[in-house]
C-alpha cells in the first residue's frame, strides 16, 4: 500500500509548510491596521440613581 510510504507525503508536508511559513505569514503580518485600539481609562464613570416620578 502506497500510502502507508511516508518519505514522499512527508517531504511535500515539510516543503508546502516552508513555502507557507516564508511567503503567506510575512504577507499576512504586514498588513497594517487603519484603527488602532486606544487603551481604556481604569476609572469607573459615576452614574446617579434615578428618581422615577411614580
């Protein structure tokens, strides 16, 4: 049985992987983004009760 034969599958796993790691990844990182997130105050806001009127 062919597939049980790991030396070709192997070599194709490891070279597709090279090929994703060095070309796609890079692409990927680079992108920039238009929004950068701000960083939020630790302060709570302060909020009243409400008086309803009934």
């Amino acid at each position: 049985m062919p597939q049980l034969n790991p030396s070709p599958w192997f070599a194709i796993l490891v070279f597709s992987w090279i090929i994703f790691l060095t070309l796609v990844v890079p692409k990927v990182l680079n992108h920039i983004f238009p929004n950068d997130p701000t960083a939020q105050s630790t302060q709570t806001p302060k909020t009243d009760s409400w008086s309803w009127p009934w």
